[in-house]
C-alpha cells in the first residue's frame, strides 16, 4: 500500500467549483456506505500503467491501514489483504486512445499475518501465526 487511505470525492467541474459547490464523499449505489481510495503498488508489474491501481473500499469509517513493516533499513512496505475484492473490466481514454483497464472494489482490508518464517502468509493458509 502506498500513501493514505483517502475518502472517494465526486467529481465537480470548473463550472460547479465556480458557483461555490463542495464535493461531497461517494457512497456505494447499493449499500449507501461511504467510498475510500487507497491505491497500491506492484512492484514486479512489467507495463508502467500497471505499477499502481487504485482500490476502492465500501465502509462505513474509514478503514485503517496496517503498521509498515521494515524489509531494510530505512525502507518500509504495508502490505495489505483486501477482503471482498473484485475486479471489473472497463475502458479508459478518450478518441482513439483507448485501452482497457481495471476498476477494483473491496468490502475491507487488513494486514499481511507474519509466518514464524517471517515471510507473509498466503491467503486462507492455516499455519499463518
């Protein structure tokens, strides 16, 4: 995980911003909860555009990310699981620059559970400490 977890404003335009309208915070259609942005990075991904992704969280507070965990020093990394992921298809661009992408939603997230190895647990492994 990189930065903060973020609330997932509306868009407003030049127009909106100009007659003093504020954004207000998204809420999912279906269940009314609020929306969060906390976006990620992959760093084995071989295509820049796929470096990062934005994950969108339904919750009714905003979620908490896990404590870093140091790899070396002076460098740390969050790792996160996010629960109830799924990931939908879209196009993005505009005229005919377009390419497909990736929207990707979850109902939560939660720390990467430490083995005794030290190495972080695989999703649904039962020897995780």
């Amino acid at each position: 995980m990189v930065g903060a977890v973020e609330p997932d404003m509306e868009y407003l335009s030049r127009e909106q911003q100009g007659r003093g309208r504020r954004a207000k915070q998204n809420t999912d259609e279906i269940t009314g909860l609020l929306l969060w942005k906390v976006t990620i990075t992959d760093p084995s991904a071989t295509r820049k555009n796929d470096a990062s992704v934005v994950v969108v969280i339904a919750a009714p507070h905003q979620p908490v990310p896990p404590e870093g965990i140091d790899i070396a020093p002076g460098v740390k990394v969050r790792p996160v699981v996010f629960e109830g992921l799924t990931v939908t298809p879209k196009i993005e661009g505009q005229g005919e620059y377009k390419r497909l992408g990736y929207a990707a939603r979850a109902t939560g997230m939660r720390g990467v559970q430490a083995r005794a190895t030290g190495r972080p647990a695989a999703a649904g492994d039962s020897k995780a400490a």
